[in-house]
C-alpha cells in the first residue's frame, strides 16, 4: 500500500513533538499525545521508540498493569527531530533543506551556485531537478534562460519564499509547501 502524500496524510512527527514539547515537563503515554494530535497510534509509538533512542525521551519505570510513560529530556525547540526508530538521524530532506537555505540566502542563483553553498555534496542532477520543478510550481523566475550551445545554465531568483521549511517535491510530482500547507502543481511547461 502506498504512502499518501504528506497533504493527505494523518498528523506526524511535527505534531506528535509540538504535543510532547507542550507537556511542559510533564510525564506522558502515546494515548495522551494521539488524542491531543489525532496522529495514528503506530506512528507515535514509532517516534516515540526513535527518540527515546536518540535521546531526547527517557520512558519512565513501568509500574505492573500501569501504561508506559515517556519524559521529554532534551527539548531541541519547535523543529521536530528525524529520527528512524534506532534512533539514527534521516538525512532525507536534509538536501532541500540546503538547498531551499541557499535559494534564500543568494535570491539570484544557477543550480551549481546552490551546490557550493551547501556544506555535503549533492548532486547536479538532484540540484537541477529541484530548480525546475520550483520553476514550474511558480517558486522561481528565470532572469537569464538556459544556452546549451554557449554553455550557460539558466539563472533563477526566488520570488516566492513563504517560510524557513523547504517546499517538498512529493512523488505524484507536484509540491507542498510545509509553511503554508498549499499543494502546488506544476504548469504545462515541465
């Protein structure tokens, strides 16, 4: 069964820690934080397990016939941790996230100017692909076009920057933008 797009999906990861961050020290159990959140029991368990691995949940003694009960132990702020649930940090997203923070910083770029603002190699493909479909959902405008036989590459500044979270290309191929929870699609252009 496929995976719906994070538009249509039930509450996550951001709202299961925005719930645990608002226990205000407080000691917790999943059913409290999927009934505040709506998230799906599986999901927060799975979260739950990753960030008592990482660290930043201490689950409690488990009193006989008592529900499990986690304490927040290293409160990071509002972005929610990504963590599997070994407690290993997910680095999917990490590169729109680079490569959204470069579009922001520099307002005019080519997609090998985001490459050297990032700190960890990504690749041109990868770059390039993210550019164009910001292009096509109306993110980027295109101040110099693209000239194979003279060997430019298209020159992009941002024109719509609506918060610090990068918009996310989903696999149906068009983009949602975590700040203002829009979907976007592409014009015919692509």
């Amino acid at each position: 069964m496929a995976r719906p797009p994070v538009d249509e999906s039930n509450p996550g990861r951001e709202a299961i820690w925005a719930a645990v961050r608002g226990r205000n020290g407080n000691a917790f159990c999943v059913s409290e934080i999927t009934g505040l959140t709506g998230a799906n029991d599986k999901t927060a368990r799975d979260y739950f397990k990753g960030l008592t691995a990482a660290g930043y949940l201490q689950q409690q003694p488990i009193q006989p016939g008592a529900v499990a009960r986690w304490l927040l132990v290293r409160d990071i702020g509002v972005e929610a941790p990504r963590v599997r649930s070994d407690g290993t940090a997910v680095e999917q997203g990490s590169i729109t996230e680079r490569l959204w923070r470069g579009m922001y910083m520099q307002k005019e770029f080519t997609y090998l100017d985001l490459l050297d603002t990032t700190s960890t190699s990504i690749s041109v493909e990868t770059a390039k692909s993210y550019c164009q479909m910001l292009l096509a959902t109306g993110y980027l405008r295109v101040l110099e076009k693209a000239d194979p036989v003279r060997g430019r590459i298209a020159r992009y500044r941002l024109i719509r920057n609506n918060g610090p979270k990068p918009p996310q290309i989903q696999r149906v191929k068009r983009v949602y933008d975590p700040n203002t929870r829009e979907v976007f699609m592409p014009e015919a252009r692509l």
